[in-house]
C-alpha cells in the first residue's frame, strides 16, 4: 500500500489538483488601503507566483471578511471577476465560509471542482480590515457571533472569555504553567521577526513581558490575546496536467485531509482539553499515508496558545499533555524539531478575521514550493501539516500537504 501511495505520488493523476501560487501583502493597520485594492494585489501577486494572467482563471473561491457587511456584498456579487476583467471567461465567483477552518474547507472545495472538471484553474482570495474597522462594532461582533443567544450569551461569554476557558481546562488537565504557556506566544514572535509582513515584525517579546502584561480574561494576559489586524493572501489551484503543460517543475498536492466538527456551543464540548483534533488527526493520517513524525513544518491555528498545544497533542506531534512544555522546549522555534506557525501565527503575525487560518495555510505552501525569503525558508521542506478551526474551536480540520515533481 505504501509502495502504490508512492508512485501515486511521482506521477500524478492528470485531475489531481495542486498549488501553484501563493499571494500576501503586509498585516497590520493600514486604514489608507481600501478593500478591493487589497484583494486585487494579492490576487495579481498570486497569480504572478503561479506564472499566471488573470484571464487564465475560470473559478474564484471568495473567503469572507468579517468587519463589513457591505464589503461582504461586493464578494458575493462577483465584484472580483469586474476588477480583474475576466467577465466571460470566468465561469463561477462564490463564497466558502467556516470561520477560522474556511481555508482548510475552500481548498476542499477547489480540489473538488478541479477533479470533477468542473474548473481548471481556480484562484482563492481573502482579505480582511479588523485593524482599521470600528473598535466598538467589532467588539459587538465577537461579543455576539457564534454566542448562543438562549445559553450562552446572556452569562456576558466572549472570544477573549472562551479563549481563557479553554486554556485554564487545558492548563489544569496538562499540569502546564503560565510560564510554559506564554513560551508557545515567545516561538510565534520568533517566528514573526523573521517576517517582514507580519504585524510585529521586529519587535520581539519574552515570557517574562508577557506574564507581566495586563490581564485580560484570567488567565489570558494582553500578549496572549490575538491582535486585530488588517491583512490579505490568495492562493492558485490548478490540475497537475495543466501545470505540466505550463512547464512548472514543482507544486504542493494535498497527501491527506480529515476533519471533525465537535460542539457548537462551547458548554456542549465534552473536553475543552481536546476537541476534535484526535479524530480529525486519525483521517487524515489514514488517508495520506504518513504520520506527524513524517513532517518537516505546521501551520496550526494559534488565535490562542492552548489551541495550538491542545492540536499538537490531538494530532499525535507530543504527547498527551505535553504541548505548551514542547514548545518551552524550543522545538516549534526557528532551527528547532518541527518549525511551527513560520509566518508568526495569529498571534505575532496578526489576527485577521477567517483569514487567519488562510495566512498560514498560504505559508505553509510557500514554505512547500521553497519560495519563502532565505531567512524563513524551512531547508529541504517536502512535508507539512495545516491545521485549521473556526467558531468556539467548533471543529477541527486538517491539511497534509506535500511538495511534488511534476516531471516538466
């Protein structure tokens, strides 16, 4: 079995779809840079990436922004196909929406359309200004989206709330101190000094800045909650006969995907320690042929640390409460076992909205087609993990992705 997975992988079904491009411009506030403007540079700088024009595209994939209704509605209403002037030849504009795992989910849906022929060359887009919205109208919003408004909400719960809930069950089920938690933030801003689009791109930070930041829902300190931020990435899919023909010598294939939606309401979650990372973790390793010790990167989804110790965990990377003292260890960092959230994460790199988890699945593929700048690129990258998860951590869904030679 392992052998057939193999030449499966050498050679490559014609339909099996692959990245070929990635698109990003810098994150943080930029209260300057409209909208629009924003997703047509991504979308230009990705399809540049994929040595593509954009009349090449027959299928844009939209990921939603969360800090305008109205910008919403020009997604929604083929805005995009106008702007980069493919009326006609682009065959379908539409939108994918899961929260924080819609990245995970709108690839699915890219390899679907692409395997079934139903489209060739597909662009996904996303970009998002929680930096530069109205502070009160988005403190309305995490106050109240994915809240139960007959259970949960009338208690005053929110993000930041849900959050701490999560790391004090994690905290008291691992043994694990705020020390050893705040490291997990320390690897991320690690990350994100070696990342001139991240939002804090040379400003480094300790545990000991961390511990000693505000607190801001116990026992989240400041620097332990995601900064809001403005930001955009796009990615290029398209078949692996299609590359061939445009003379591309490498791309990224998806090896592996499993997924598991466990809760709505956070109080139904059976263990806030675990979620649903174990059983998505076992799909997906069934489905690819290899395992966490087989990956050179991972991209996880960080809006808090607990979430990414607790998926590391789930998905077989450490052990069973070990997850934030992996990452005292160091081995998340820059140089260190399995180099993790390269970009600087959410939490380093910036928070911005749903694309959050996009921003590191488009890093883990750059890392894959080995186009990240010298003093971030992972060496010999084949392999890597992407982790997604949207809502109150509602679900778990996970990329294996790996880099593969196209023979051209």
């Amino acid at each position: 079995m392992a052998e057939n997975w193999k030449m499966h992988v050498a050679a490559g079904d014609a339909n099996d779809p692959v990245f070929v491009g990635v698109g990003e411009i810098p994150t943080g506030k930029f209260p300057e840079r409209g909208f629009i403007q924003a997703l047509t540079k991504v979308a230009l700088l990705a399809l540049k990436d994929a040595a593509m024009v954009p009349r090449d595209i027959d299928t844009i994939i939209l990921i939603p922004n969360l800090h305008s209704a109205a910008d919403q509605a020009d997604l929604v209403f083929s805005r995009m196909v106008e702007e980069l002037g493919i009326h006609g030849s682009c065959k379908a504009s539409y939108m994918v929406h899961s929260g924080g795992s819609t990245s995970d989910n709108a690839v699915r849906a890219a390899h679907g359309l692409i395997t079934a022929g139903h489209a060739q060359n597909v662009l996904v887009l996303q970009c998002e200004r929680w930096g530069s919205a109205d502070l009160n109208e988005m403190i309305t919003m995490l106050s109240k989206n994915g809240i139960p408004g007959e259970w949960e909400l009338p208690t005053g719960i929110q993000f930041n709330a849900i959050g701490a809930m999560i790391t004090r069950r994690y905290m008291h089920a691992s043994g694990s101190t705020a020390a050893e938690m705040a490291s997990i933030c320390v690897t991320l801003r690690n990350w994100a000094n070696l990342n001139e689009n991240a939002m804090f791109y040379t400003k480094p930070l300790t545990v000991e800045q961390i511990l000693a930041s505000r607190m801001v829902a116990d026992p989240l300190h400041s620097y332990e909650c995601p900064p809001m931020a403005d930001g955009a990435c796009a990615f290029v899919v398209t078949s692996t006969e299609n590359a061939k023909k445009r003379g591309i010598g490498h791309a990224v294939r998806v090896a592996g995907s499993g997924g598991c939606v466990s809760h709505y309401c956070l109080s139904q979650e059976p263990d806030q320690a675990v979620l649903g990372w174990p059983l998505a973790a076992e799909r997906a390793w069934a489905q690819s042929g290899w395992g966490p010790g087989d990956a050179d990167i991972a991209q996880i989804y960080d809006s808090y640390a607990a979430v990414t110790a607790i998926a590391i965990e789930g998905m077989g990377i450490c052990e069973k409460g070990e997850g934030a003292r992996w990452f005292a260890a160091g081995h998340g960092d820059p140089g260190g076992k399995l180099p993790m959230n390269t970009n600087g994460g959410l939490l380093s790199a910036g928070h911005t909205g749903v694309g959050g988890g996009t921003a590191l699945l488009v890093e883990g593929i750059r890392q894959l087609l080995h186009r990240a700048p010298d003093k971030r690129q992972v060496d010999g990258c084949q392999r890597a993990i992407i982790g997604g998860s949207g809502g109150s951590y509602m679900d778990a869904q996970i990329l294996l992705l790996e880099r593969t030679s196209l023979g051209a």
